[in-house]
C-alpha cells in the first residue's frame, strides 16, 4: 500500500506542475505511469547477455529474451554482445603502413629468443566477451588489457624456443601456446574475456641484419645439404661393405670347416694305419710299400724292369704298343 501511495502522490506531483486538475490531471498522471512502467520491458539478442543494475550496483545477469526491470532510475540494463569476435593485431605498425614504419614500432615488435637471438613477431588475436559481469566492471579498458596480456605471453613463449624453430616448424606450437598463456592471464585478473585464437602472422629477423641472417640460413642449408649427401652415401656403401665382409667371413668358415674334416679324415686314416702296423708291422709295410709302388707306376708312360739285377747292362726298356705302332711304317719303308 505505502508503494501504490507513493505512485499517486507522485502523479499527483507532476499532474501539479503541468497545471492539471481533477480527472483530468489524473487520466494524464495514469498515462505517464504506464509509459514509465512499460519502460522497464527490454529485449535480450541471442548475441548480447542482459546486465541488470539497480541504483548502478550490478544485480543480475540475464540470457536472451524478454524481461522485466524496474524503470529509470531505480534500475537500468546493459546489452554486451558476448558472441562477436573482436580481432586485435599486435606488432603492426600503428601508423597503419608498413612502409612507414617507426624506430619505436620496430622495437615493440622486436623480441628476443631462447638462443639470446632478436626477431620480429607479428600476430592477430581473436578474443569475445566470455563473462559480462567481470567484463564490464572488472577492467576498463579491455583492448587495452588483451594487448597487454598478448604482448606478454607471445614474449615468453619466443623467449622458450629457438630462432630456427621459431621461423619454422614451432609456429603453431608457439601460436598455442600464447593463448593458452594469454587466456591464464586475464583469468587470473577476472577480465571475463575468452581468447578464442591467436594466429602468429610474421616472424623475421630486424631489417638490418635480414640480408646476414639469410646468409647464415643458406650456409646451414648447405652444411644440412652435404650432411645428408654424406648419410645418403654411409647408407649405400656401409651395407655393401658389410655384405662383402659377411660374404669372406662365410666363405672363410667354410673353408675353415672343410680343412678341418679334411685333416680330421688324414688323422683318422692314419691312425689307422698305424693301429694295424702295430698289430702285424710286416704285413703293413708291404701293403704300404705295394700301395706306393701302385700310386707311383700308374702314372708313369714307361718302366725300367731289371731282372738280372746286373745293373744297367742288362735294363731293357719297355716301350708302349701306342709308340711302337707310330715307329712301325717308317722302319718298312726303310
């Protein structure tokens, strides 16, 4: 009752001061109050989260649709749109042209790497609205907050890695990172921000040491290019000498394995003969005497057979039929 009283003391007021009296005054005091009443309908947009605040403390934060606030000035209502993406480049010159490029936006670009290396790194971060309420009254600035965060974070990812890597393979590695590092940053400030991207555009050496930075790359372009030349040959001739070695090494062992039975088998033999010369010494040596005499006259084209045992007054020579039948038609023609 004291709320509805105080609504009509108020259009009373106001009827008052617009010179209205009577019914008349009051039609237009129930006008103006549903005018101010319906002023506290608002619509929420799929992209935008309602922030309500009463008397300027925040109260509420509400999702997409229709709602209901207490008009001006006892509540009002802010509309963030959290689901654009807002895009902030970092390294870039703030003149807007490459070609104008000042010494004091060279040196924010200007970082230094994890082998104490100096490049230049450029990159564009992606950011939207991930929490209103910290957004809108925990950071005042908040392009200004992720700059900062960006430049932070990029600079101690470069000072973690190499200048080859780098300005080679780590380039996404690195653009991960930064964000994951960015993204702890604001968190930890509260800023409600989410970092959605990071995509690192450039990373060169400064201007002035580009043409001897390039120098050095083609040099260990070469150095890598004569290494892998000199591997590409290890790998072809290495294996051909193993072969070769493996082959003499089997052929070896084998040569090795037939001398040894080979030997084995005279031993064998020989202890043989010996075992039945100690059994019968005679009988053994005419049969090795009878065994050498074979072996030694079938090889030969012509024997000396002496009967008499005079000597070699009475030797005849015992000729083959062969020859004897070659000398036989030059004796007839004779």
């Amino acid at each position: 009752m004291s709320t509805l009283q105080s609504l009509r003391d108020w259009f009373a007021y106001y009827a008052q001061l617009l010179g209205l009296k009577g019914r008349g005054g009051m039609v237009v005091a129930v006008v103006i109050g549903l005018l101010w009443v319906n002023s506290g309908i608002y619509k929420v947009q799929p992209d935008e989260q309602g922030v309500v605040l009463r008397f300027g403390k925040f109260q509420e934060t509400v999702d997409p649709g229709l709602h209901y606030h207490w008009p001006y000035p006892v509540e009002s209502v802010l509309l963030p749109k959290v689901t654009q993406v807002n895009q902030l480049q970092l390294g870039t010159a703030r003149t807007g042209a490459a070609t104008n490029v000042s010494n004091e936006d060279s040196h924010d670009r200007q970082m230094l790497t994890g082998d104490e290396n100096i490049l230049e790194a450029e990159c564009a971060v992606f950011w939207r609205i991930k929490d209103a309420k910290d957004f809108l009254f925990r950071i005042k600035n908040p392009e200004v907050s992720v700059r900062i965060a960006a430049e932070s974070a990029l600079r101690e990812i470069i000072g973690r890695t190499p200048i080859q890597a780098a300005m080679s393979d780590k380039r996404q590695q690195i653009a991960d990172q930064t964000r994951d590092l960015m993204q702890t940053l604001l968190d930890r400030e509260h800023a409600g921000i989410l970092v959605s991207q990071v995509q690192l555009q450039r990373v060169d050496p400064p201007a002035a040491v580009i043409d001897a930075f390039n120098d050095v790359q083609r040099a260990r372009a070469d150095q890598e290019r004569a290494r892998n030349e000199a591997d590409s040959y290890a790998n072809d001739i290495l294996p051909r000498a193993r072969g070769e070695a493996s082959k003499i090494t089997q052929e070896a062992e084998a040569y090795k394995e037939q001398a040894v039975k080979l030997a084995e088998g005279d031993a064998k033999s020989f202890m043989s003969v010996y075992n039945s010369y100690v059994k019968s010494k005679d009988v053994t040596a005419w049969r090795l005497y009878m065994e050498s005499m074979d072996e030694l006259l079938k090889k030969s084209t012509r024997v000396i057979v002496d009967t008499t045992g005079k000597g070699a007054s009475a030797v005849m020579p015992y000729m083959n039929i062969g020859e004897k039948a070659k000398d036989a038609p030059k004796e007839s023609s004779k």
